[in-house]
C-alpha cells in the first residue's frame, strides 16, 4: 500500500514578514505533474532558476495552473503604491517584481492585469487561525477575461512567504521528493531538469 497522499486541493496563507502583504493561493499538492516540460495548466511547478534577478531575489518559485482561480490577494488589494507595495522592473519591464515597502519581502511577481473582487472566503474553504471559516472580503486578482497562463499571462508565487506549520506544506520535502524543477536562464542552453540546478543556480 503506498505512503503518498492523494493529491487534494487547499487553500494555503502567506504574507510578508510585517504583514502588509497578505494573500492565500489554492494548491494541489503532491504536484501531479512535475516533469520539467509539463504544461503550464497541468499541474502547480515548483521551480528555482539561475538567472540573476531570481537568484539575486532567492526565489522559490511557485507557479499556479490557473493564477485568476489560484491566487487571491487579500491585502493590499489596490492602488498597490499608495498602499505599501513596491515594484522594480527589469530589463524589457515586463513584470512586476513586488515588494513590501517596510520588510521588503517578496511575496509574488506578476505581468497582466488584474482586478479587484468581491470573494466568500468560507465558501472556498479558508480558514482563519483558530479554524473558523471566513466571510466575505475584498480581494485582488488577475483578471480572468483574456488571461493565458504561460503566454505573457504572469504570476510567480514566492513560496518561502508562505505560513510556516499549515497542514500539508513542508517546503523540505518539495527537494526531498525532488519536485523542484531547475532552470537555465541564465545561459539558455540546457533544458529544465530535476535534480540539479544549473551553473549560476542553488539548491
């Protein structure tokens, strides 16, 4: 009989260290698919690479097979600038690499556009500290009309901002079951692998 759990979707917190920045994403997990070329809606793809503005930022990168269903922003959930979160962007300007304006964390990155909702958390199923389930709140996501995940359609979930000790997440055993997908961005030669990050990249 085996040890591995039935793949089951969950909602699972994250923030920045101080607070400001606060979201929850839904993840299958184990992944149900973690070969290096699997297709962007396929499967939650957990992924480190090498180039210099991952590496630099060390992100852990999560990315979600449907980010407008997967990922929920609960705090800011507008004007980000004048709310506390900060952005640079690099080389074409494509993305947002965000940051806490006080504990410059890095929760997620994003390219597209993105709206602003009215969500029944409870409905979903988020639970709040103490078990209890959620209501209604405001939220901001990517914007659902016209969103392609994985063609210029953006969001990478910095996974080490997410709450330490949730029921089913232990970001050791993401590399001891080796579900880490590495990247070559750096030198655009060699293909995604498991296993092994390439040169430039870490563990």
């Amino acid at each position: 009989m085996s040890d591995t759990p039935t793949p089951s979707r969950k909602p699972y917190h994250g923030s920045c260290h101080c607070g400001l920045t606060r979201y929850i994403v839904f993840m299958t997990l184990p992944p149900t698919n973690i070969h290096p070329q699997a297709p962007a809606t396929s499967s939650v793809r957990i992924r480190k690479c090498n180039c210099t503005t991952c590496h630099k930022m060390g992100l852990l990168h999560l990315r979600l097979p449907s980010s407008p269903d997967d990922f929920l922003l609960l705090s800011p959930t507008k004007d980000f600038e004048k709310n506390g979160l900060r952005s640079y962007r690099c080389f074409e300007g494509v993305h947002d690499w965000l940051f806490c304006g006080t504990c410059g964390v890095r929760c997620f990155a994003f390219a597209g556009e993105g709206e602003t909702v009215s969500v029944d958390l409870g409905k979903l199923g988020v639970k709040g500290k103490d078990g209890e389930l959620l209501g209604e709140t405001e939220a901001w996501r990517p914007k659902k009309e016209g969103w392609e995940e994985g063609k210029g359609s953006y969001v990478s979930v910095n996974a080490t901002s997410l709450e330490a000790g949730q029921e089913g997440l232990d970001l050791r055993e993401w590399h001891e079951k080796g579900w880490i997908n590495y990247l070559d961005i750096l030198d655009e030669k060699e293909e995604n692998r498991l296993g092994k990050p390439h040169r430039g990249g870490m563990y």
